[in-house]
C-alpha cells in the first residue's frame, strides 16, 4: 500500500514537471535556455556563462541547460514556447519587440539613436519601462536583461565620405520598413535581397554596396567583394533576455537573487565580449584590404529624420523621435 502511493506522488511529480513551469523548493530547478543564435556567438558565450554562474552558486540547486543553435526552433517558436511556460528562458535580438510591442521597434530601426549610450538609456528609462511591462502584463514574460551585439554598418565599391556619397547608389537592405526608408530618403536606391544572395550580388554589380554588422561582413565573405566600409554605427543591436514569468514568481527569493546577480554579471560580460569581438573583425576586415571611412553621422540622421518622422507618426505613435533626442 505504502509502495503504490510512493509510486502516486512520484508520478503526479513527474506529471506536474511536465505541465509547467512549477517550483519544487525540494528538488533541483531546471531553466531550459533556447536560442536561434549559434553557440559560438557572443550572445551563447554570455549565456553560458550566466548557466555556469547559477550552477556554481546555487550549489547545483538550480541547472541551467541550454539549448541554443535553434534546436527548440526559431526565434518566433522559442517565443511562443516562453510564453506557454514550455521553455524557462530564451535569448533573442530585437524580435521580441518587434512581435510583442511593434509601436517601440523604433529599438530596432537605424538613425533613431546616437549610440550605443543612447540605447541603454532609452531602454532603462521610462520607453524601455513601457516595453518591459507589456511583456510582463500582456504576455507573462519577465525581462532579464538586455546586452549589446555591436554597430551596423555600410559597405561598398566607392569609399563613402559624407552623405551626399549615397545619392543613387544601390543599397542591399532586409525587408525592414523602417531600414528602406531612411536610406531612401538618404538618396539611396534600396534594393531587398536575401543575405545568402548577398555576395553574389555583389560581385555581379546588382548592388553597390550593403548594410551590417562586421560579422555578417566577415562572416558572409564582403571584404572579397567590397572595398570601403563606412563606419557609420547607424543602428545599435542587441540582446534580450526573457524568462517566463510564472517561473520567475515561482522561485524562491534568495533563488531570484541567485538568478538576477548571475543574469548581471553575464549580460556585462557580453558587452565586454561584444566590443572586442568589433574590434578583433575591424582588424581582420582591415588585413583583408578594407579601407575604412568615417562619415559624420549627424548629417546622415538629420537627412533619415522627416522618414522616421513619419514612420514614429503611424507606426511608433507613443513617442517621437524629437523625445528620444532629449534623452541625455
């Protein structure tokens, strides 16, 4: 009789571990982490070491395992995944924002910000507040953190100076609305092309010149197909980190504080990883025989600005980008 309800609990425990995301202060806590984003990117590095910190201190108690490379999917799976509490945390760029609170997206769209400064005080002061909240109360989902992935920038056949340099030159952009018309109103002519389009494209002449990070630059082999690169740092990209909330509530007090010092320290660390990681392609770009030019960006923004104007005007309606200027 005492072996049969034995048995019972083991099994209505498994069952419930099953389910969701509930707290059993008895036995080990498990984070499912998941990601799109490859393991040897400085996001998965940051993120194991945040698994690493969480294991260490809390003694075991608490196993962070990662499932990172899009083995749990895509980012728009991993999302859903979070929010029906299938997954305990996952690690994103901007879609989340872009999915959940598309009238903030304004963070993933070039000439709005100054720098990567500008950004991190957006995003900490009372716009990135609104985002987090509309995570958490229409979405069940708590906001770890946000780590930085590094500037976008222009390369092309002819060196770029100014902004007058961009006057009819053919521009490989994604799909981004808010990307193909600041450059359009920059003089550009933006044609949308696939990334694994990209270099071919290039060497064809069917584009002149394209917008990225350096390690899409580096990555996808730009430095054989392009000469310049015009530093002009035109959009900041990050991180976001999300966990389910039901599970954060779930845990413990000292367990939370476990997770919010590991989540810290580790966010802090891809930053740290994410400049080097820009400096180590600048140079590699450079050997390569890039040359590098340095247009002044206040120039390009105040040209992108009666675009984005009017992008904030229907799509980003809960400020505006005179608002964003003033954020010191």
């Amino acid at each position: 009789m005492l072996r049969r309800i034995f048995l019972g609990l083991i099994g209505s425990c498994a069952l419930g571990l099953a389910a969701g995301p509930t707290i059993a202060q008895d036995k080990v806590v498990t984070i499912r982490l998941a990601s799109a984003f490859d393991q040897g990117t400085d996001m998965m590095r940051a993120a194991k070491r945040f698994a690493d910190l969480v294991n260490e201190r809390s003694k075991g108690a608490i196993d962070v395992k990662i499932f990172a490379g899009g083995q749990m999917g895509g980012e728009k799976d991993n999302l859903e995944a979070l929010k029906l509490g299938e997954i305990e945390m996952a690690v994103f760029g901007t879609y989340p924002i872009v999915s959940l609170a598309p009238k903030y997206s304004f963070f993933d769209a070039p000439f709005v910000f100054r720098d990567k400064d500008h950004v991190y005080k957006t995003w900490d002061g009372k716009l990135g507040k609104e985002v987090r909240d509309i995570f958490a109360k229409s979405h069940g989902i708590h906001t770890v953190g946000m780590m930085g992935r590094g500037y976008r920038h222009l390369t092309s056949n002819t060196p770029i100076n100014s902004v007058d340099d961009l006057k009819g030159m053919k521009l490989r952009m994604g799909q981004s609305k808010p990307f193909i018309d600041a450059f359009t109103a920059l003089g550009a002519v933006v044609v949308p092309i696939a990334l694994p389009e990209l270099f071919t494209s290039l060497k064809l002449g069917v584009v002149q010149g394209s917008d990225g990070p350096y390690d899409q630059i580096y990555t996808f082999k730009l430095q054989e197909a392009q000469k310049y690169i015009a530093v002009t740092g035109h959009l900041y990209a990050t991180s976001l980190w999300l966990m389910n909330d039901d599970f954060y509530e779930g845990l413990t007090e000292d367990q939370r504080k476990i997770v919010d010092d590991a989540a810290k320290e580790a966010l802090a660390y891809g930053d740290e990883l994410s400049v080097a990681s820009e400096e180590a392609l600048a140079e590699k770009l450079k050997a390569a025989g890039m040359q590098f030019t340095k247009p002044d960006y206040a120039p390009l923004m105040a040209k992108a600005k009666p675009a984005l104007d009017k992008l904030f005007a229907e799509l980003w309606s809960v400020t505006s980008a005179d608002e964003i200027a003033q954020i010191r």
